[in-house]
C-alpha cells in the first residue's frame, strides 16, 4: 500500500504549493527542502506527510506566507527572533543563520525563537553548523501531548532535541530526538496498522499505562522518556521542560499547554502567554574550545571506539548517532521516498485545491 | 541503623580533612561545601559518603591538593579550562564562574574543562547562575558503567545534566539527573538492601536485562535513559554521548571508556586520550534574551500552572524539577543529615589516619 516519488519529483511539488499559497520563490524552495529532509532522513511523520497540515494551518490564518522575520533582542552571543507567523521551515533557518553568525564572532550564539510554527526535522537545523565546523543545537515546542510524571493532563509537547557535531573522516554525531519514549509518528503507525504500543509509551486519561495506540484520541497522554517514575520518566519530563523553557519562556512564545496545536481544527487556547510557538538553536564553534582539526580527529576515534564496541548477541553494530539517518537518505535519494496510500490521496487533494500536478 | 550528624559537623569534619591532604584552606571549605551539598539535598550516594574515596585517589597520586587551575584558551563566549588533576570540587567552581564572567559581557558563557577529577553534585554547579539571575548548566563525564544500545561493553559514565533556571516568587527550575534509568547511587542502596532493582536499569555481562542490583561487579552494565530499545534507550545513550564529547572531545580529557575511574583500585586506562576527567558549564544571561523581571514572572506562570496539574489518582501534585531536594535541604539543615553505618565506619577511619577528630 505504498507508492514511491522520487525525492525530486516530491520537492518540486512541495515548492510549488509553498508558492500557491503566497511564499517568496526562494522560501518556498527552503522550505520544500526542510520539509522534505525528514522524508529522506526516514522521519516520514514530519515531512511531505504534514504538507496538507500547513496548507490548512495557512487556511485558518495561522500562518503569514510573507512574514518579516526579524531579530528584536540580541546580545554579542544571544538574539530572539519574532518569526511574524511565517512557517517554521523559514522561520528556523533565518535563526539558525543567526546563531551561526553570532558564533563566528562571539565563539557560541544562542537563539530562541518565538512567533513560530512548527520546523520539520530538529536535526536538519541542526546539521548547519556542521559546514561551518561548528557544534549545532535545535530544539523546539510543540502541541500540548505528553503527561509529567504523575500528571494525567497534556502539558508539553514531544519537544525534541537535536545536536550535531563534526568529525573528520567519520560522518558527524547527529542525535535527533523526541523527549518522550516514542515520537507521535510511531503511534500513529500502530494506529494505522491496529497494533498494540508497547506499555511506557502512553497512558490513559486517569493516568493507567495503557496498550491502546488510540488512547491519545480520548484524553490520554504520550509519556515522558522514561515511561514511569520507576525508569526515570521524571527525567524525560525534566528534558521536555528545559526544552519548552528555552524555546519559549526566553523568547516569549507560548510554552506547555498553551503551546499552539499543529492541528487546525483544534482552537488556539484562548488566553495565549506568548506568541506561537518558540524554538531554540545554538551553535559552538569547535575552535572556540580547541583547534578545529584536533577536536575532529578525536571524535573520528570517538565514533570508530563506539563503533566497534562489543555487541549483545545478534546486533551486528552499536549505532552512531545518526548512522541510520544517513543510510537512509543515501538509499531513498536514489530509489525514491515510499508514501503510504493516505499521504497520497491527501497530497492529491492538495493538488486539486490548487490546480497543480502531482 | 543511621546515625545522624548535624550539618556543621561534617563540614568542619570534611574541610580538616582536606587541609590535610593538602588542600589551602579557602580550597578546603569550598570543596566542603560542594561535597556536602550533595548530603543536603538528598543524594546520599555524591557527599560525604564518598570523602574517603578522594581520599584514596589523592593517596594514588590521582590527586593534586595544590593544583594550578587555569584558562588555557577562550574566545568571547568559550574557555577550556585545565584543572591540573585538582579536585573536581574546586576546579568546577573556578570553571563555573568564568562561564558566568563570560555571560557577564558576552550575553552567555561556555566552559569545557579537562584534566579535573569528580566535581560532587551537578545541580550545585549550576546553581550558582541563578544569584546573577542566569541560567546554569552543569554536566561531567565520568567512570565507564553503561553499556551503548546493543553494547556489552561499559563506555559511557552515568553522565549527568544540570539545569538552573531562575524563576520571581517561585523557587527555581533545577533539573539535576543522571542519563541512566537509574543513578549508580540507587543501586548500591538495592545492594546494601539485598533487593532487586527494577528490569530495565541494568543488563549482565553479555547483554541480557537483569534484576541482580551486583550484576555490575560481574560485568554487567548500567543502562541508558529508556532501559531498551523499545523505550528509547538510544535517547539515553544520545544523551551520555553528549554530555561526553562536550565535556571531554572539546576540552581535551578523557572521554568514553578512557574516563579515569573514581575508585582508587582501579587502574588508570593505559592508552589515555586526553587529560582526566572532562566537565561541561554553561551560563546564559536571562536579559540577553529579553527583559530578566518579564522571564521570572513567566517561569512563576509556567511552575504554577505545572504545579497545578491535574494529578494520577493517590498523587498529591506534579512535582517541578528541584522540589524534592529543596524539600530535603530545608529539613536536613535543621534536623541534620542521617549517614549509614558502613559510612560513619569509614569516616572514622579517615579520622584515625589524620589524627583528627569525627
């Protein structure tokens, strides 16, 4: 039940709907190319699967296709940006821009962001300071899904945390998370495939680890890494909290339940703390702490320790964060992205309303 | 079978003891304090109890109660500090304040170190931005006893990850955690107890999830944040690896299963790949992102509506990141701080040998 597109073929389209609905050439080619890293990069929950969800959020007046993205507070090493509603996929590399600038000069820049929408994939912005042998950091909110540690409401979103790190031989460190046990992505795919999650990764509505994938729909909660206080789940709270705090307490965005739903059709809260949605990136440059190609010759024997470390029975390697990412994008950059029928029919439909192939 | 010692007692006790290792008197109180935070917030297992442990190391040579602790490069926001194998509780305390200096002016500090020893508790490093209304990271690499996803072998320490964040009225935001399931400090209490731990915090020597809390002396491994794979221990391992490479790869120290061991009968890897033990600091000035007055009143919004969340049934309230040990350092200055008998044993025994008195 799946259809493949070419990565080419997907991209195009992607830039031409970002034009339909009023993006700048350039953006939408951007933000085609954001959007679309997470299909190459096999997060397919967060790539052209999410098209029509912007298409609508634009629809409902959430999102300015022609917003004037602007630094209104900065320091040598810090700036909060107001991305003026724009998509999140313009929105993140304008500050992600800003961070790597700050850094050239200042050794670090941090940003926080608010007045966003929702950014694709953490690590694509990350990965930006690897080009410029930089350390690179993204993170961000999100709608409200995830329970605290003995909490049954939704107070924080999946909040991921992404960090990029260059190497010399070796392909870099990326590390690119959810703060909770399973990324929404995953239980949407046992939805679709009416299979059981396993216990840990949500509960129900009064708070009872639940197996239902289906339970998000009536009032339950994704659960913070860690899935209870016996394994630690206060700490995958404590992670998606620093997470909401920097991306949007510093910035000014919305934070915890106020944070802004990706869905339309759900309402905004209707007494907002900030402005959309908050992110947060930063970038290191590596020679603001030692020669550049000192440090990247140590993480080459950094990842080649790792990689050889020994293994449980029937695993053939420890992974290298970011070694399946990579593999991935190799294989589908060259024999296309496979979408399941719904994506399709969905990206059809987005065509229609706008007149375009697909 | 706890005895209990008033706070002043074991302060007085543990900076005599550090005069006598050779520590100046400044150096001693203060490695007192940090060490004693760790008894007064509540866990156990990084104070007091572990005074002969440095002890040992110095006793090694591993130790240098006079070192020369100093910037050996810096941009405006950076610095690598090298701590001179001085003692963690007072190398990290140096490094701490220049990050926080280097917030002063650059808007943010950032401060790798190397060549340090084990620095106590995270929290109370990072605690320290909070009185220059910024917020304060802390994190170390440390003694290999976690196992990688799908490793056998012991390469990361328990790695943990420190968080301050000021707030106005309410008390602040520390998040304070080891990137394990579970800190080796609860372990050693499961032992004493001859109890088993909870699947999911350790696995045996060739990869099998394990309840027999002794399973580390015969091999076995500590295991990520998330205990397997399905429960997103590579989120875990993400984080270990993280905290080791910004700790160790970017100050020069030790990293992964080079990190020297804590305990003095352990030899030191033989093929060292940098100097000592690594740790990570970072301050950010709260008005380099916007007003500091506007931040705190917002943290208070974000803990009060956290606090308020509704709970599981039979819990009283959602905890914020630092309650407990906040709870606990209130009760212990008062009513003082209960130590087991094993560690009230090796206290006198540190006492015989220097001729002082417990």
């Amino acid at each position: 039940m799946e259809q493949v597109f070419s990565y080419e073929h997907l991209s195009t389209f992607t830039e031409e709907v970002f034009i339909k609905i009023g993006c700048p050439q350039d953006q939408a080619r951007l933000a085609a190319t954001v959007l679309l890293s997470a299909d190459l990069r096999g997060i397919d929950s967060h790539g052209v699967a999410r098209l029509s969800g912007y298409v609508r959020l634009w629809e409902a007046g959430r999102i300015n296709a022609t917003p004037d993205i602007r630094i209104v507070h900065e320091s040598p090493s810090t700036a909060v940006v107001d991305g003026d509603s724009g998509l999140g996929l313009v929105v993140a590399p304008f500050a992600m821009q800003v961070a790597i600038s700050k850094a050239q000069t200042a050794g670090t820049g941090w940003v926080s962001v608010r007045n966003s929408n929702h950014f694709g994939i953490a690590g694509y912005h990350a990965m930006k300071a690897l080009e410029h042998d930089m350390v690179g950091m993204a993170m961000t909110n999100a709608s409200p899904l995830v329970a605290p540690t003995f909490a049954t409401e939704r107070m924080l979103g999946t909040n991921p945390i992404a960090v990029a790190i260059p190497a010399k031989e070796q392909p870099p460190f990326v590390a690119d998370f959810a703060t909770t046990t399973a990324a929404n992505g995953k239980l949407e795919i046992l939805q679709r495939k009416q299979q059981e999650a396993p216990l840990g990764w949500i509960q129900d509505k009064v708070g009872i680890p639940s197996s239902n994938p289906n339970e998000l729909k009536s009032g339950g909660a994704l659960l913070p890494l860690g899935g209870d206080r016996e394994h630690g789940s206060h700490k995958g709270y404590c992670l998606g909290a620093i997470v909401d705090i920097f991306s949007a307490v510093l910035s000014g965005a919305n934070y915890g339940p106020w944070a802004p739903p990706f869905v339309s059709f759900l309402p905004l809260p209707p007494d907002p703390v900030g402005k959309g949605l908050g992110h947060f990136f930063g970038a290191m440059r590596v020679d603001a702490f030692r020669p550049a190609d000192e440090f990247k010759e140590h993480m080459d024997t950094w990842i080649n320790r790792f990689r050889s470390a020994e293994t449980v029975a029937g695993q053939e390697k420890v992974l290298i964060p970011g070694d399946p990412e990579r593999e991935m994008e190799a294989d589908r950059r060259i024999s296309g992205i496979p979408l399941l029928e719904p994506v399709v029919k969905d990206l059809g439909e987005v065509a229609m309303k706008f007149k375009i192939d697909f």
